[in-house]
C-alpha cells in the first residue's frame, strides 16, 4: 500500500486535532453522558479561550505598548486557560458520570427532605406516645 500524500496526511491531522478538542465525540468530555453538562463546559472553554485570543490579538495589533507586565499578561492569557481546559478535560475523563450520579442523588435527597418540610399534614410518629 502506497503512502498517502503529504496533504491528505495534513488535512487529516487538521481534522483529527479539531476532534479531539471541539467535538464532545472525541474529547474526554464523551465521558459526561448529559449533554447540556457537555454543552456548558465546552461554552465556558470557548469563552475562556476567546478572551486569551482576544488578548493576544490586540497586543500583536500594537493596541497596548509592550513592557514587562503586558508581557507577564499575554503568557499568563495562554498558560491559565491551558491548565483550565486540560483540568476540565482530565476531571471529565477521571470521574467519567460518577461524580454526575452522585450530584443527582445528593439533590434528590435535598429535594425529599425540603418537600417534607413543605407539607402540612406531616404527621412525626413517636411509638412512645402510640404504644
């Protein structure tokens, strides 16, 4: 079998490196099983990353001047939202849906005990009392 062509091979690693990080198919965020779990997470890394962007850009446009602090800026506007997508991704990947049951039985225990408080014909049995 031939070799594919140096575009081919550059057009796939196009695709696949877009995969592994925009599409919740191939990123680790697959692991959450609620899609609007998937959806919210991936629109706070998509904002994150378009304020670093946002940055960077108008810092190479000569928007602010350069100096040390700018500097220290810029870096950190690549190097935060970096350690914040792979924690986000590595969280997801770890815990896969367990943390995300937990969640749900922990708010479903929460939502008995505070409708039982809501409701006026609770009755407290006290077996001292009925015996």
């Amino acid at each position: 079998m031939k070799k594919p062509n140096i575009l081919k091979r550059l057009i796939m690693f196009i695709v696949d490196s877009w995969r592994v990080v925009m599409d919740v198919k191939y990123n680790p965020l697959k692991h959450i099983p609620d899609p609007s779990l998937q959806t919210y997470f991936m629109l706070i890394l998509f904002t994150i990353w378009s304020v670093a962007f946002g940055l960077i850009a108008i810092f190479w446009l000569g928007f602010i001047g350069y100096n040390i602090m700018t500097s220290i800026i810029v870096h950190l506007s690549i190097l935060i939202p970096l350690a914040f997508t792979n924690a986000v991704f590595v969280d997801a990947e770890r815990d896969g849906e367990k943390w995300l049951k937990e969640w749900r039985e922990e708010q479903s225990r929460y939502m008995i005990i505070k409708n039982r408080l809501k409701t006026k014909n609770l009755v407290l049995w006290n077996p001292y009392k009925e015996a």
